[in-house]
C-alpha cells in the first residue's frame, strides 16, 4: 500500500513522504493533495481559481506514487510513467546533465546511517518547518488536554535536572469514565488505592519504586488543601488510620496523600501524579498492549479477569481488570495485588522504552493524547513543556536498574481477623533510608570509588580491633542538634538495654552539628570500636583526640549527638544492601503471577 493509502489509514510514516531522485541521488519531498492531515487543522492553504492548492499540480494532473527512502520507482525508466519523479529544474549558467546520465539508476547506494540522518532530518524539517503552525496549535492542545491541582505546599515545589527525583504516583478506584461504575463502589469519591514513590538516582543510573500498601496503618497528618474559592482550609489529621484515606475521604487532596507519605517515610515528594481507572485502558491501548504472563489459569469474577496459564497481551479493559484483581493470585490479599500491578507496571515500561514504541509516530502521538487525558498533575507539572522535560529525564535509566519493592510490613497484631497491616521495624527504616541516601537497589557502576578514598579507608580502619566489653566504656553523652530529650534517651537506652553503665548525660554540646561524633583518647581505640558497634556508628564518626575527665576523674570519650541522629538504637551507618527478606523485582524480567 503506498504512502496516500497507508495515510488515510492513520498509519503513515514520516519517511514514506521522501523519495528518491534517480537523476540526483537525493531524497526529495513529495507531499500530494491525498497526503494525511493533522489531527488539529493548520493553516489552510491558499487556491487557485481553478481550485488546485497553490503550488500543486493542475487539475486533472495524475497523481504521483511515492515510494519511501531506499526504494526505486517501478517507474524510473518511463517518461510518461505515473510515478516518474521529474528532474529538478537547472539553475542558470549550470551546464544539463549529460544524456548518458540521465534515468540511470545510482551506482553507489546510500549508506545506512546516511539514510537514517536523510530520514531525521527530513522529518524534523517537515515537522518544524512544513507544520509549523500545526505543530504550535497541536502542543495548545495538549496544553489543555492537562488537568492540575494545587500541591499545598507538600511538594518541595518541583524536581530539578541536577538532583534525585521523587515522584508520587497515586492510583485512585474512583469509578469515573466509561464503562467504570460496573466495578462496585460506583459512588466512591475514590481512595489512594495504588500508590508508589518512584525515586530516580541522581545520576540517573537506577531507580526504586516504592510500593505503599494501602492498608497500612499509619498517622495522618493535619492537610492545608486550596478551596474552590482560593481560600484555604486544614483538614484535621487523624492517627492509626489506612494510609489509602489519605486520598478523598473528609475532602483530602493528593497533597494530603503527600504529606502522608512524608510523615511515613521522611521522604518529600517533588511531583505527584494521580491516574484513575482510564488510565490503564487507554496507555495500554495507546502503545498496543502489554505482555504479561500467568503461572495458573485466572477466572475471578470480582475484577472480570479471566486468561488462561502463560503469557498474554492485554490492553484496554483486560488489563485494567488484570491490575485489579488479587483473589486469584498470591495469598488473594492486596500485598498480592501489588506484585502483580508491579509486574504490569514492569511490562508497560519495557513497552514504553521499546523501538516499536518510539520508533512510531501513531503510537506516540496516541501516549501524548492518553498522558495529557488520563493524569491529573501538581500545579508543578502543568504544561507540556514541564511534562516533556520530566520524561527526559526519566528516558535517561536503564530499565534493568529500575528496582520494584514494597514497604516491609507484618499483620497488625491488634486484630484477630487480620484486615490491616503496620510497617515492619526492623526492616522498612533501612528501606527508607536508602531510598534518602539515594542507594541504588540494583548493582550499577559507582561513579564515586569510595573505597579507593585515602579518607574513607582510614575511617573503615578505626572500626578494625579489639573491641572492650560494653560494662567498661566510659563515655558522656551530649546533645548537638538532636532533638530535645535525646542525650537523655539514648543514656537510659544504653544503661537498661546495651549495658554501658559507665555513662552520663552531659547537657547540650557548645555548637550544633550536623552528624553525630564520638570523640575519644586512642588508648580508649577498644572502648570507642564497642560504642560504635552498639550505636551504629560509621568509621566517620569516630574523631581520635582527647578524653575528658568524668566525676570520678577517669577518662571518658564524649558522644555528641548531631542533627542526623535518629533516635536510640537506630543506627547511623549508611544501609549499602537491601535487607534479604524485602521483597524486590527489577523492571527488565518477566516474572509470571502465581
């Protein structure tokens, strides 16, 4: 089918509108009065009398085949053929061509990468240059399409090129759309019913999305949200609620989702996303389905799922009764459902990054229509131009460092019938800590050799020997930028729990520092290493110098503790491994649901 045929299909390619010269061996562009048009009208072009476009062929003239780059008219020998690309006309003062060189097909073929930077540059002329009043009121379009909301002041106003991303994206069941209100709940004003913190490194290397259940039982803190009327009104925060009430329920905003997640896991977003049920139909559909797979036939009559064992393409409704369903997999829980909306999510990225996808104008076209329809966005986020510029970044990483994990939680002890869960303490803060420290989950290339630092390897040597028993060590606790109660805290935890009885609380240290130290004489080297080893400390907190005396004139090292610590017991030492039983995935592997 030729390139006017392909066009009135919606399937043209850019390419398919130059063609060959045999005279020149130059790629000429051809466009005809049956070319495609715009989805947004442009200019329209000035006639002739006669009611030929300007600059087109006459009426009655036949119309030209195109054929696409690297390809030859079947129709290059005939002067008269209905294909036949005419010569370009002879400057003056340029000699004609010779006869013997005329219709005389290219010796010498056109390199692939010529032809690719003739088939770019072509194109991006035709788009910048052709189209370009299209072009400006299709991106208005886009524009419009955006629906935002204010951040409240949740934010931190907004991600930067030059810094690590985090990005909320909030997935609600407000049954609004067509075809939706069948779901059940038609009424609901919706819940954050799927939510995730995508964390992007700040080299961009790797990623984590951070899966939050959303029966997790957590604080709900106090939410200023923007009226209709501009005014602003702080909607009460509740304690021991299911994180997915932070969403819609007593009028609470995606910024109040925010400010919950911060509270929960000390990280601020930058941006938030919000997609509802349409979402997933029409991304899916828009880059032709997603590949996922099965390890059991699935027929769950609460999300209409039903596919058999292996591996299957959905779009549209299957896949968003696919995301939906959790009866039938796993434990029938929604810890469940969140490994297999991770899987899904995994599929899609893989799509989004293929050739098949990016290498066609429809299907991206398709994805600027959908994301613009589809998503509601921060009042950081609220232009093309803003969307664009995030997508840039995000098309930096390799989708095989982008780690898929979940908060760590256990059942919540407090019931019988286990409905809800709480976080896990002794696994979720490294989780969290990580993602702060911007500690890849994946194994990439450090651009920083940390262990070839002179620095760093005399630190990780003070942390090496001997190490006293913990009833010897003496040492005096103070505060420098801790919070209030902290040196008293951490005292009480070592004399009851650690068994450092030879400790005393010594007020507030002269100056605030922004990370804890722990100062001591080097003959006290073995007591400092038991301290360290109690507390957490890294070999970068351990300053060797000089004791002090405590009340009974015995030397004593000095614990000072800085704006970075944490509360007693917790440790100070940067998390470089994920803990064993946290469960992880990375976005290039296809994992079958079970």
């Amino acid at each position: 089918m030729d390139a006017q045929g392909r066009g009135r299909a919606d399937d043209i390619d850019p390419a398919d509108q130059w063609v060959l010269n045999p005279r020149t061996g130059e790629y000429e562009l051809r466009l005809t009065p049956s070319a495609p048009q715009s989805a947004v009208p442009g200019p329209r072009r000035a006639t002739s009398r006669a009611g030929a476009p300007a600059g087109g062929p006459p009426p009655g003239a036949a119309r030209s085949r195109t054929t696409a780059p690297g390809r030859e008219s079947d129709a290059d020998d005939h002067d008269d053929a209905p294909g036949r690309v005419p010569a370009p006309r002879r400057r003056r003062g340029v000699p004609e061509e010779p006869p013997s060189r005329r219709g005389r097909r290219p010796v010498k073929k056109k390199s692939r990468a010529k032809k690719i930077l003739l088939w770019t540059g072509g194109t991006m002329a035709f788009v910048l240059v052709g189209t370009a009043g299209a072009a400006y009121l299709y991106l208005q379009h886009l524009n419009d399409n955006i629906t935002s909301v204010s951040d409240d002041g949740a934010s931190t106003g907004g991600f930067s090129s030059d810094k690590a991303i985090n990005i909320l994206l909030i997935g609600t069941d407000k049954r609004t759309g067509s075809g939706n209100k069948g779901y059940g709940d038609a009424d609901s004003v919706g819940h954050a019913d799927t939510t995730i913190l995508l964390h992007v490194s700040k080299d961009r290397t790797n990623a984590t999305a951070l899966s939050i259940p959303r029966d997790l039982i957590v604080d709900i803190p106090d939410c200023p949200t923007t009226q209709e009327d501009g005014s602003t009104k702080v909607i009460k925060g509740t304690q021991g609620e299911r994180f997915n009430t932070s969403l819609g329920q007593e009028g609470r905003t995606p910024s109040c989702t925010v400010r919950a997640v911060t509270e929960l896991t000390g990280i601020q977003a930058d941006n938030f996303m919000v997609a509802d049920f349409n979402a997933v139909k029409t991304l899916t559909s828009a880059v032709g389905g997603v590949e996922v797979c099965l390890g059991k036939d699935i027929d769950d009559p609460d999300s209409h799922l039903k596919l058999s064992k292996g591996t299957h393409t959905i779009e549209g409704e299957e896949a968003l009764a696919f995301v939906r369903t959790r009866h039938s997999v796993g434990f029938g829980g929604d810890l469940s459902r969140i490994e297999i909306q991770q899987q899904f999510l995994s599929a899609l990225m893989r799509k989004l990054k293929s050739n098949d996808t990016l290498s066609s104008p429809t299907k991206m076209i398709k994805l600027a229509e959908a994301g613009t329809k589809a998503l509601t966005v921060d009042s950081q986020l609220d232009s093309i131009d803003k969307l664009k510029d995030l997508g840039l970044e995000l098309g930096k990483l390799n989708v095989k460092n982008l780690t898929f994990t979940t908060v760590p939680v256990v059942d919540n002890p407090a019931e019988k019938v286990k409905a809800t869960v709480v976080l896990n303490e002794s696994t979720a803060p490294t989780v969290f800590q990580m993602i702060k420290d911007d500690v890849s989950f994946t194994e990439v290339k450090q651009k920083a050799k940390a262990s070839k630092d002179a620095a760093a390897a005399a630190a990780a040597a003070r942390l090496k020997g001997t190490k006293s028993a913990a009833s010897e060590v003496r040492v005096q606790v103070m505060n420098g930028g801790a919070p209030a109660g902290s040196a008293q805290e951490t005292l009480n935890w070592l004399q009851i729990d650690e068994g450092v009885t030879k400790s005393e609380n010594a007020g507030n240290a002269p100056e605030v520092l922004s990370r804890t130290t722990l100062e001591y004489d080097p003959d006290q080297a073995d007591q400092a290493r038991r301290l360290a080893e109690i507390m957490g400390l890294p070999g970068t907190a351990l300053k060797p110098g000089e004791s002090v005396q405590n009340a009974q004139g015995l030397p004593t090292m000095t614990l000072t503790l800085g704006k970075d610590f944490k509360g007693a017991g917790v440790p100070l030492t940067a998390a470089t491994k994920v803990p064993d039983s946290v469960q992880k995935s990375t976005a290039d592997k296809v994992q079958c649901a079970k």
